[in-house]
C-alpha cells in the first residue's frame, strides 16, 4: 500500500488488475442510482426481465418488479473442474475436501429432488442446523434450488434458539447432523435437535454422519442424508422465483424477547451479493477466498457462501475454531491453501496479536493480496497490526459495514481506488446512498457525530420485512425520521475525505454527567495503548454522575495491575478526556464473545451489575440469576464468564 498522511492507497500494481480503479464510478451511479443497479442486474441471469427497476410505497419497496430468477442458476453457470469449496475439518489428521462446481450442482440437485419427495414446496420452510460442513452449502442451495425458504440456524445455539425460530417458520424438514467437532470435543448436536424439535410441526429429520457419536434415533422422523441423496436423480429443474419472493429469513438473536426474522428477497440479494463481493472483494477467478464466518450469521451467507459462488471463485470453509489446536492454525491455513483474500473480525485480529507475532513469524503469506475487516468497527491499533503483521503493508484492507438487515456490505471503499484510513469503515458503496443526522433530522457537520441512515432507493439487498410481525418493522427502522428514511440505528461520523466510521450502536452510549460518550470511542482509546490486545467499555448506574464507565482489558503486560490501570486512564485523558475516567479496571484472560467475534457487553454489564447488587443485599432471591444473563450457548468462550465473574466478586 502507498502512504500519504494518514491516508492509504493501492499500489499501482493493485490498481491496474483491480475490477474498478477509477472513482468516476462514484459519480455514474450517483446520477441515477436505479438505472445503475438495473444495468448491474443486467449482468445476471434472469428466466423473465423485470418491467421496473424501483418501487417504492414506504416503508416498503421492491426491486426489478416482474423480474424471474433462480440464484442458484446464476451460480451454476460456472459448471466446471474448478473447486468451488475447499473444506478443511479441525481435527488436523482429517482429510479435507474438495467440491468442485460440478461435483456441488449435482450434490445441490440430489438434495433438491430429496425435499421435494419428503413434500417441501415453493414457499416452504426448512430450518438447517448444521456445523461448518459442506452439507449446509449444498442444504442452502438446495433449497433456492426449488423455491424453498432456508432459515439457518448456528449449530453453538441452544434447543429452545432452535425451537422459537422452527416454530416461527412452521418449518416442516430439518436438517442436522449427528455432531461436530469444537476444540477437540464432539458435541452432540442431533441430541439438541431433538430437543428442539419439540412442539414445533417438523415432519421429518435428515441427519449428516459427521463423528459418528451414538445418537437416538426415530425410524418415523430421522433419515441418514447419504442414504436419502443417493436415491436421487443429479438433475433438478430450478424454480423460476419472483424477484421479490423471499429467498430465505434469518434471525437476529437479540439480547431479550422474541428474535427478528429478517426476510431477504430472491432479486435484489442476488444482484447485490454478486456485484458486492465482485468489486469491494476484486474476485478474481484464481482467487481462493476465505471469510471466517460461520454459515449461521449473515456474513456467512453472503460472503462464506453466495457471493463468492455467483462470482466463480473458490471458497474456502473452516470447521473449527482458528487458534486450535495451535495458536497459528489459521496462519497454516492461509500458506496450505494459498488463500489470496481473508475477510475475518477485529476481534480475531486482536486474539491474533495478542498470541504475539512472534507465532507467525514463519510465514510469508505471500498469497494475500487483500484483506477485509467485518463485525465491529476496527480500532487504529488493530488495523496497523493487521496491515504489518499479516498484509505485510502490501494489502489493501478492506474494512466493511453492514447488517443481517442489509444483506449485503453497504459501505467500504474499493480497493482499486481507495482511500484507507485506519479506524473508518469508508466510503458508501457506488449506488447506496446514506447520510448522517442529528435528532432533528439535519445532516451533521464534518467530524461530528451523528444516526447513520439509508436514503432511497436504498439497496437491492435490504430488508423487505420482519417475519409476521410489520409492527416491528416499522417500528426498528422507519419511524425515527419517517417511512422514507431506513434508520441504522449505528452513530457515525465523516471525515474531509467523505470517509465514514462507525462509532458503534446508538445503545452504546455512555452518559457521564450529562455528557455523552459512546463505548466504542473509549475501547478505540484504550486499544491504543500497546500492551492493551483487547477491551470492553460498559455503562453503569451512578448516583452523582448518572452513568460511569468500567473497563475490561485483555493485556499481555507483566507489569503490576495498578501500573496498567494508571497508563489506561493515561490514555482514556489524553485522548477523550478526564469526563470519561472509568470507575473500575479489571483486567481478564478473555471476553465473552459469539462465535462470529463479537464481544457481549450486555453480559458483562449485567455481571457488574450483579456484583454491586450482591453487596447491597444479604437477601439474594430477587436478584437477577445466572440465566438472566441469556443464553451462554450462543458463546465461542462460555468459560470467561466464570472467570469473570470471581474477579468482580473478589
């Protein structure tokens, strides 16, 4: 990468082989953003052409009316020897393999005769609950194969997570495995199926042989996928769907109540995820493509599966968990398969630090040429470690924002083009148009913060409703400033350059004496201290100040504890503010996370707040208990929550 100021760019090397490297681009879509997005769609393959690019009857709008798809045939297009998907297991004397396009069409298309003899329909719905295997890519394509609506479920979530989201779908078929593999452990996920399948109408259980461990069995209910898909023919017709028919609904979890089924469309997703991963990622059809996500987020659906299949690339998917059994397993990954693009959180970037370079010293990563950063907003400390220790200053990174609402990443600047800036996400996507507001409505200056919102036409890829429930569709997103404007719920802020950070979710405000300051402005100070790989800023109830700030650091320091706690609030002074000084340190080995990265505050919010209450009270009934801080299944690191918890209480 080429330095100026603060600024980077693209080597002109990069530059010259990138799909876009001139920023005219900015301004041809800027004009007419439909007719952009429509000549985009052009590039796809449609059974019926739309009659109108844009609809719009707020809150709800639709894209390339009339318009006939099927995304899978938009993916087989690319019918050949060439590996579509690489899949490396995580025990490390397993054999991995390799599905190339043709061997996956025929796989997808026995899998897509199969549903439709156990009576799944167009419309239909069908729950996957199914580790990091081959088998969720060919269920999911199998299911856009005829027109059926996939909701996957992330294989870590509990029976009862399984149970509300089966029960919302009226999802008829299953499709699980007997276990998986974490850490070394099997765990059994057919037992937490069956568990889950209670009181909800699934009909039928199809069941991958995976580690082969002893599960229960219902010879009304379960069959063995090898046994089904063999049966059936390697042909299957694909459906002819509607634009605007729902391709599949995902959950976002939430941290109370019933979760949001977001519900993505079959047109537009297809057209945004293809052109997304296209320009923002520069596939190339050598590239071998590695997104970190499990299949079971929105991240893994649009840029682990869909997205790099439409562009005819190779994916790459990983089983296990990236620092096991030895710190650099991923590191071996990227060198073994020669992996050209890696697209991971900020949260692994910073376990990755905080194991030390000195654990991938060893490696050239010669084979990259482009990074990417999703999840959370990266920290400047992060990026310059990520760019030095793995990119080796020759990768342009991409940092990207996006939601499960959004389907696809909506801003990042183009790695042809650039800019890079440390600590900002970049610019809008070419045809996405978005701004930044105050309470009132107005656009906020430079620098200052501000509610990132989306502006029509939006995007082809957004949101068309919250499954059976448009109260809160309208609610969530359309009501702050109006049916016509899509409220993020994200604060940001822009730069002179138009470059745009996020600072992190509205909800995440710390209000100190009547000052407001967000927890990801102060965990973005605290990384800036060098021996600080990791932390979290939390919010709680103080008499005099309203709120106050505690501090959860991860450090690889062998200093004493005080002498860290005096150099973070050092830090947090210099450069926020005496305001901002936290009421309390801890320093932990770890913080609670998702499997996707990302760290639940509310968990620990809810642990200091328990700690303070314990001390007030002998009487402990009416105390919030352990299950009250959700779900711990949902965690990569369940442990830390133990840990955690007797520091506070010591």
């Amino acid at each position: 990468m080429l330095k100026k100021g603060e600024l980077y760019y693209p080597d002109k090397d990069f530059q010259k082989k990138a799909w876009i490297n001139n920023k005219k681009i900015y301004q041809q879509a800027e004009k007419d953003p439909v007719k952009f997005w429509e000549k985009l769609a052009g590039e796809l393959f449609w059974f019926k052409k739309w009659q109108k690019g844009f609809l719009h009857n707020p809150p709800y709008f639709q894209w390339f009316v009339g318009g006939k798809i099927n995304i899978t045939e938009n993916i087989f297009r690319h019918l050949s020897d060439k590996p579509a998907l690489i899949w490396e297991p995580e025990p490390v004397n397993e054999e991995p393999k390799i599905l190339t396009y043709q061997e996956l069409f025929k796989s997808v298309n026995q899998l897509a005769n199969a549903l439709k003899i156990l009576g799944v329909k167009k419309g239909d719905g069908v729950g996957i609950y199914l580790p990091m295997i081959p088998e969720a890519v060919i269920s999911m394509l199998a299911c856009c194969r005829i027109g059926a609506v996939h909701t996957v479920v992330f294989s870590a979530f509990s029976p009862s997570a399984l149970r509300v989201r089966l029960q919302d779908t009226k999802a008829k078929v299953l499709i699980t495995a007997d276990g998986y593999f974490r850490r070394g452990q099997v765990i059994n996920l057919k037992q937490n199926a069956d568990e889950g399948i209670k009181e909800t109408n699934i009909e039928k259980v199809i069941v991958v042989k995976r580690t082969g461990n002893e599960i229960t069995w219902d010879n009304q209910k379960d069959l063995w996928w090898e046994e089904l898909l063999q049966k059936q023919s390697q042909e299957c017709q694909a459906e002819q769907m509607d634009s605007e028919d729902a391709m599949f609904i995902l959950y976002t979890s939430g941290s109370t109540g019933q979760p949001k089924g977001i519900v993505h469309a079959c047109g537009g997703y297809a057209v945004q995820a293809y052109w997304t991963g296209k320009w923002i990622f520069d596939f190339h059809q050598d590239d071998i493509f590695w997104c970190t996500s499990d299949q079971g987020w929105i991240t893994g659906h649009t840029y682990t599966i869909y997205s790099p299949l439409l562009n005819g690339i190779t994916t790459l998917m990983f089983e296990g968990a990236p620092d096991f059994p030895t710190p650099d397993r991923w590191a071996q990954i990227i060198e073994k398969r020669k992996v050209s693009i890696f697209y991971t959180a900020p949260t692994a970037i910073r376990m990755f630090e905080k194991y030390g370079a000195h654990h991938i010293e060893k490696y050239k990563f010669e084979s990259l040429r482009l990074l990417g950063s999703v999840g959370e907003p990266i920290d400047t400390a992060a990026w310059l470690w990520y760019s030095k220790n793995i990119g080796k200053e020759k990768c342009p990174i991409v940092d990207t924002w996006w939601q499960t609402e959004t389907g696809a990443i909506l801003l990042s600047s183009l790695p042809g083009i650039g800019p890079f800036k440390p600590a900002f996400t970049g610019l809008p996507f070419p045809g996405i148009k978005v701004d930044i507001l105050d309470k009132q409505g107005k656009a906020v200056s430079e620098g200052e913060e501000g509610r990132l919102v989306i502006l029509p036409p939006f995007c082809p890829s957004l949101l068309r409703g919250v499954y059976k429930n448009p109260e809160k569709y309208l609610k969530t997103y359309w009501s702050q400033y109006g049916n016509k404007v899509y409220f993020t719920s994200d604060s940001a802020l822009k730069d002179k350059n138009g470059l745009i950070r996020i600072v992190g979710r509205l909800d995440d405000v710390i209000k100190i004496a009547g000052h407001r300051v967000t927890t990801g402005e102060m965990e973005a100070a605290v990384n800036l201290h060098p021996e600080i790989t990791e932390c979290a800023v939390i919010g709680i109830p103080d008499e005099i100040k309203g709120e106050v700030p505690v501090i959860f650091i991860v450090t690889w320091s062998k200093k004493p504890l005080d002498k860290i706690k005096e150099e973070v609030v050092g830090w947090i002074k210099k450069e926020i503010g005496p305001i901002a000084l936290p009421k309390e340190i801890y320093s932990v080995n770890d913080l609670p996370k998702t499997r996707s990265g990302k760290i639940m505050r509310r968990i620990l919010r809810k642990l200091v707040t328990q700690a303070a209450a314990k001390g007030e009270k002998e009487d402990l009934s009416s105390l919030p208990s352990g299950e009250d801080l959700g779900d711990l299944s949902t965690l990569a690191n369940p442990q830390s929550v133990d840990d955690i918890k007797n520091m506070i209480n010591q």
